[in-house]
C-alpha cells in the first residue's frame, strides 16, 4: 500500500502538469448548456465555447468564417449562400450539414431565441439546403445586416440528429451538450464549475492551444480578483472598474477594454422617460433633466473612465451610423435646466423643491442613481430611487409601467437594427422587456427604422439612421448617458483572448 | 410524543402552502431569466404554457401538492434539472461546512467558556468574552476576506476559492485530501463567527451554576474550586448550549450564505437565493420543503436529548 502511494504520489505530478489548463472566473450559474433557447449572458459564456456559428465576428464586430468557410450575398441583399466546412464535425462524429442550420433556425432559434426570433423571424422566408454543405437563406426584404446575426451567440447551430427527439427546452442534451466548437463538453458541476476538454478534430487547425478549459463559478468580483491575484484562475470577464487603477501597476495582470461581451457589445445606459405620466411626459421637463446631469462625472466616478459620454443615441462603434453631433445642444447646464424649469412653470416651492421623480433600477447601477441624484438635487429636482431586482424590475418597468424613469443599460450590437430599432418603434410598447420603455410613438420614425432595414447599400441606410437620430434628439424619449466598456483581466503568461464574443477562448495561449 | 411526531408533516403543509402563494406573489415570473433579453409576447407566451404557469393559481398549488404525495417535487426551470437532484448535489458541500462548524465551535466555545469562569485574575476573565464579542462584531464576509488575504496571499496554504481544484481533476485519496485544504478556510470563518455566541452563553450559565448552593456544598466536600466546576456545574451549563447548537443547524443550513458567497462554496444559501432571484419556484419550494423538514426533525432530536441528558426534563403531554 505504501508502495502504491509513492508510487502514485510521483506519477500524478507528471501526468497532470502535461496538459496545459485555462481557468476562467465568471460571476453567474449556467443553469443549463443551450445557447440557442436563451439570449442570457451566463449561459451564452459557457456555451459559446462548445458551439459554433455560421460565421464569427472580429474585433471590429466584422464576420469571418467559422462553420462557414465562405459566402455569398446577393446585390439585392435578399439571398445569402454559405458555403459550410467539409471537416466541420459534431463532437460525436457526425458531419456538420446544412440540415443542421435549417432545424436550428426554424425549430429553435425562431421559437426561444428571443433576439434572433424577434430580429430575423419575420424576415426570412425559407431557408434552403440544395446539398449538405451548402445553406441559403431567401428573405423577404432586403437584409444587409443579416450577416453579423450569425455568430455563436446570436445564432448557435444545433446539432439535428440529437435535439430532433423532443423538446429543444427539456432535452437532455442541455445538460449534455453535444457542439462543433472549440471545446468538448465533459462535465458540469452545478454551482462550482463546468469543465472542457479540447476538440482535437476542431476545423480550425492548431485551435485550441488549451488541452482544458475549466469556468469557474465565482459569485463575488473581490474572491475573483483574489483568485487572479493567486494565480488559482487565468481569466476574468467582468472586472468592476475601481480595481482598475490597481490592477494597472501590477505586472502579472494584463488587461483588456472592450465594448462587446458574449451578453450584447456597444451598450449605452439610458435614462427611459415615461411618456404616459404626467411630468415626464413634459418635454421641458425631459431637457432640463439632460442639461442636469453632469455626465463626464459620471464618466470619472462611476465608470473609472471606462467609457464615455454618449454623443448620439447610436453607439459610436457603429461608426458609419453615428451621427456625431446630435446630442450637440445638450451640454452641461444646471442653470440652463433651472431656467426651463422656471418657464415651465415647475417652480420652486418653499422648501426648493420643483418635483419628485421615481427612477426604478437593478441594484447594480446604484452608483449613476447617487450621482444621478446629486446633479438633480442641485436644480430642485427630487430624485427617489426603487432598486428591484432582476424580475421585479422588469416587470414594473414593461408590464405594469409604474415609474417615472427608469436606468437600463440598452446594447445596440452590432448593427442598429439588431439593439437600437426596438427601443423606439411603436409596435414594440408592451410587456416586451428591455424595448420600447418610453412608449415612444412616432411613425415617422417607425417607417424610418422599416427602411433602414431593408436597403442593402450602408451609405444609404447611414443617412437614415442620421435623420432618425436628429429626430430622437429632438423628441427626446430617452436620455442617453454614458457608452459603457467592460474589463476583462487575465494572467500575462496568457494571451490572445477575443474578450469581446463568445469563443473567447479560442485563440488564448 | 406522538402528537409531536404528527406535527410533522401537518406543518410542511402549512408551511409549503404559505410560501407558494408567497413566491408567486412577488413580482415578475421566470421568463425574463429563462429568456435572457428583449422577450417578445409569443415567446412569453411560449414559456407560460410550457411550464403551466397560466392555469389560476389555486389550481397551480393543487397540481403541486399532488405531485409532492408522490415524491416528484418537479424540475428545477434554471437547472433543468430534477429539484431533488439540484438540492442533493449542494446538501453534502452544505453539511461538510456547517456540521463541523457547529461541533468545533460548540466544543471550543466550551472550553473557552470555562476558561473564563475559572480564571483567579480579573484580567484573564474578561479578556476572553471582550475578544469574543470584538470577534463576532467583524462581518462575516470581511472576517472571510480578511482570511484569504492572510492564509491564501501571504502565506500561500490554501486555495481561495470552491470545493475542488480547478487545474486538475484529482482521483480517490488526492479529491478528498483536496476537499479538506479547501474546507479549511471556509470553516475556520464559520466557525469564528460561531464561536462567541457560545463562550458567552457558556459563561453566563456557568457563573449562575457557580452562584447556586450545590457549588459550596462541593466544595466544602473537599472538591477544588475547579473540580467542582468540571464535575458538576459544567453539566448544567452545557444544556443551554445544546439547544442552540440545534437552532444554529437550522439557520446555518441556509445562512451560511455569506461565507459561501466570499469562498464560492457550493452550498444551499447560494442556491436558496439564486433561486429565489431567477424565480424558480419549484426549487424554491423544495429547498423550503428540506429546510422545514430538517428544522422540525432537529427540534424534536433536541428535545429528545435534552430528556436524555436532563433527567428532571421528561417529555410531558400538552396538559
């Protein structure tokens, strides 16, 4: 017996340091493995890495091949053709086909994938598979954005042979996920981790470096800094950004700045006005609330510079439809928003107060709230903040539309089309959560946004999204605050990471 | 007796009734979780069916409760995943922290607690509950942090985080030689945190026994002042201790939430609230349903030993 251990003692040193691990933190449970019946953040960073997509995007949000090794766009932008891998393999063996993509999309992704159904569902009229290697998708309209829907979190494929028995929401494979990507399922420890292994036969030669990849539940950032510090984890993906003066003089640590996760990438957080209540629905009212709130503070104090001031309701990453100065007229202005108040006949009353305002809120945005508070408080503004939690929030927010404003960091993706139409096109007022809070109606803009979808030439579509803009500025149904980046840190002997998409571990080394 | 071991099961009813109306009660429903972002009305309306949530509500309990007489206490919606199995796979983490917690505390705080009450200098009997009550006013989750920085930074014993390493999946004896250096800093938390509450106690009790005219009778037989202390009035004092170590099982069972949040320890506080937030009802009702169970049990458990250990306390019929 002795024997044996020291054997053992001496073997297993050797035969464990041989393969090479990448540990992961993240904050959040998986709960199950199926990226394609949910758009949630905590399934999307586990899953991401065992599935593919047609396409993935680079760090420029421009698509490259993944399952598909080319394709093809009509000049009219209504029919797309790919061209799928010959070696692209599912994790048991089977070949990847064009059956695959067809039973994905319209079985799965149109039924639960709530973004992908809302965004694409209507929109394609029949997917074709002439062969098993190639798929065609025929829209209705014209679609050029419809291409960078196909990465691993917008528009995972599915393998058809296992989900076909039963239903896509209770089958065993959630669990058990069988994928084409990067990493081989082996185990999922339910509140501690969920284990990979490499896909030796992976498409892409030579990827993935790691023989493992282990994610690691770990709910709280500081134990995650802690374990990054000790060397006990490689990766993190969400880095609150006070530690990041700290984490800039310690040489061990590298990080990144992106403006994309596997959640939802070039986010802005916005202020959503109540258009049906009484004061908010006061356009005064909603300038003066701009020309109140010092938004580079927020910029210094509550993000640690990790973002800037929103110039223009679309994200500046979709540079070709930023529409640079529409937020122009807007600056920072406690006595201009004091002067329209007055003329708005919000006066100060005896105790200098001119109003109340609600604003409901997840808890983690408490800290814009604070400084949300102060800025108003210095033109009579009060502000009474109800933070929820996750579900509570959302639904007093879109079903039962019980505040006066409300915080919500709103992602545009990467293509307007994708994040931004669905805060401000009417037929999207309802108990839809994160769209249209305002209960903005403006069917000029509605047709505005119908056409920008539909033309296929980028110029023509930007100077669309120009004009909706200066109309938004105008009726200002929301105020834009801060365009947010997220930091991911990591171990410097590692590298390569795409922080910003769902295979972030593609690369690494 | 019996009429306690009838309680039983009349109160998980009660009990599971209660809550169910509780948690449907609060706002929001498990869509917004399930879906992730921007859920449309059909897909909504998709999940609603699928998980029967539009039946009325009484309806929805009945179902339940049906289901629960025959041991099927339903899928967990965020785990997909039996609730059985969902519970089962975080009682054992839970059990390893907090049972060992309680015993260490309890047989320390004893210890530490007479140490106290004997003591011939004043110095070296205050000292003792000042510490204790310093101790247990540090939060438990700085007290956690405060650990790894010393143990896991510093010094470099012992992994910060989880059950388990991650790096390397070990086999056999190495997995529960691995759990144990992992256990270690999570239960020397608990077990601070715990520890106070006992040494007081302890004392207060022991120094009332110390009062009491059996004590002089002792010691006039010939006993020192310290034997007299270990042979007879420590029994006495230990009873109060007893009860509570039972009371602390059943709040720890759940309450150890912050000590798993800081070491990203798999146990049933984590989940209890995960849950909770994601609106899982079917899990929150069966962690609900296990914890009222393990409560009533440990009552009746610490009432029975108490007659054992007391023979002045009988179990006597509601009269």
């Amino acid at each position: 017996m002795k024997i044996f251990a020291t054997i053992l003692l001496i073997l297993i040193p050797f035969s464990v340091f041989a393969e090479k691990t990448l540990v992961v933190a993240t904050a959040a449970d998986p709960g199950h493995l199926n990226p394609g019946i949910t758009t949630g953040y905590n399934v999307h960073v586990f899953a991401d890495s065992i599935y593919s997509g047609l396409i993935m995007l680079n760090k420029n949000l421009q698509p490259e091949p993944d399952l598909a090794e080319s394709w093809t766009i009509s000049d009219d932008a209504k029919t797309f053709t790919f061209n799928i891998r010959k070696d692209a393999k599912w994790h048991d063996g089977h070949s990847v086909t064009s059956e695959d993509v067809k039973y994905t999309f319209e079985n799965v992704l149109f039924k639960y994938h709530s973004r992908t159904k809302s965004g694409l569902g209507k929109k394609v009229k029949s997917i074709l598979t002439p062969n098993p290697k190639k798929v065609i998708f025929q829209l209705n309209n014209s679609y050029s954005p419809m291409i960078t829907r196909l990465n691993v979190t917008e528009a995972p494929i599915l393998p058809k042979h296992i989900f076909s028995s039963g239903n896509p929401n209770d089958h065993s494979a959630n669990l058990n996920p069988i994928g084409s990507g990067p990493f081989i399922f082996k185990k999922y420890k339910k509140g501690e981790s969920v284990e990979l292994l490499k896909n030796k036969n992976f498409y892409i030669k030579g990827l993935p470096y790691f023989d493992k990849l282990v994610m690691r539940i770990i709910p709280d950032s500081v134990s995650q800094l802690l374990a990054l510090q000790s060397g006990e984890v490689d990766y993190i993906d969400r880095v609150p950004g006070a530690e990041l003066k700290r984490l800039q003089n310690n040489p061990s640590i590298a990080l990144a700045r992106n403006t994309a996760g596997p959640g939802g990438g070039n986010c802005i957080v916005t202020i959503t006005y109540n258009l049906d209540k009484n004061k908010t629905s006061n356009l005064a009212v909603r300038k003066a609330l701009a020309h109140a709130i010092d938004r580079d503070r927020i910029v210094k104090q509550v993000l640690f510079g990790l973002g800037r001031v929103a110039s223009a309701p679309i994200n500046k990453g979709i540079a070709w439809a930023h529409e640079y100065n529409s937020l122009k007229e807007y600056d920072f202005s406690p006595q201009k928003a004091e002067d329209i108040l007055d003329q708005a006949g919000y006066k100060r009353k005896s105790d200098g107060i001119r109003m109340t305002l609600d604003i409901v809120h997840f808890p983690r945005f408490s800290k814009y709230i604070e400084a949300m508070k102060q800025d108003l408080s210095k033109v009579g503004i009060n502000l009474v903040s109800r933070a929820l939690d996750r579900s509570a929030a959302v639904s007093t927010i879109f079903e039962k539309r019980d505040f006066d404003l409300n915080l919500i960091s709103y992602c545009n993706g990467a293509d307007p089309d994708i994040g931004v139409k669905r805060m401000y096109v009417s037929t999207n007022i309802g108990n839809i959560p994160f769209s249209n809070g305002a209960a903005y109606r403006n069917l000029k803009i509605d047709s505005l946004f119908d056409d920008a979808g539909q033309i296929a030439d980028n110029n023509l579509r930007a100077k669309k999204y120009k004009q909706i803009q200066n109309i938004l500025a105008n009726d200002l149904p929301y105020w834009w605050l801060v365009e947010r980046q997220f930091l991911t840190a990591h171990n410097s002997n590692v590298s390569g990471f795409r922080s910003w998409s769902g295979n972030f571990a593609l690369n690494a080394k | 007796m019996i009429a306690r071991i009838i309680q039983i099961p009349i109160t998980l009813v009660i009990i599971l009734c209660i809550t169910f109306f509780l948690i449907h009660a609060a706002p929001g429903d498990p869509v917004a979780s399930l879906a992730g972002d921007f859920v449309t009305k059909e897909y909504r309306d998709l999940i609603i069916k699928h998980y029967e949530l539009d039946k009325p509500l009484t309806i929805q309990a009945l179902i339940y409760f049906k289901n629960i007489f025959t041991g099927d206490f339903g899928t967990s919606y965020y785990f997909k995943d039996s609730v059985l199995n969902v519970i089962g796979n975080r009682i054992i983490p839970t059990l390893l922290l907090v049972i060992p917690s309680i015993v260490i505390s309890s047989f320390l705080g004893i210890y530490l607690g007479y140490l106290s009450a004997r003591s011939s200098t004043v110095l070296s009997r205050i000292s003792i509950p000042v510490t204790s009550i310093i101790v247990t006013s540090i939060p438990t989750f700085w007290l956690g942090y405060l650990l790894i920085l010393f143990f896991s930074i510093k010094l470099n014993i012992f992994p910060i985080q989880g059950i388990s390493n991650p790096r390397h999946s070990l086999e056999g004896l190495y997995y529960y030689v691995d759990i144990i250096f992992h256990l270690f800093l999570p239960l020397l938390t608990m077990i601070i945190s715990q520890l106070a509450q006992v040494i007081l106690l302890l004392r207060q009790k022991l120094i009332y026994e110390i009062s009491l005219p059996y004590f002089r009778t002792a010691q006039s037989k010939g006993l020192s002042y310290r034997k007299a202390i270990i042979n007879h009035s420590l029994q006495n004092a230990i009873l109060p201790v007893i009860t509570v170590a039972g009371n602390r099982f059943s709040f720890l069972i759940t309450g150890s939430i912050l000590t798993e949040t800081v070491f990203s320890w798999p146990g049933l506080g984590r989940l209890m609230i995960q849950a909770i937030e994601v609106r899982d009802y079917p899990l929150v009702l069966g962690i609900l349903f296990i914890l009222s169970v393990i409560v009533m049990v440990l009552n009746l458990l610490t009432d029975l030993v108490y007659t054992l250990i007391d023979p002045r306390i009988t179990f006597k019929s509601d009269g």
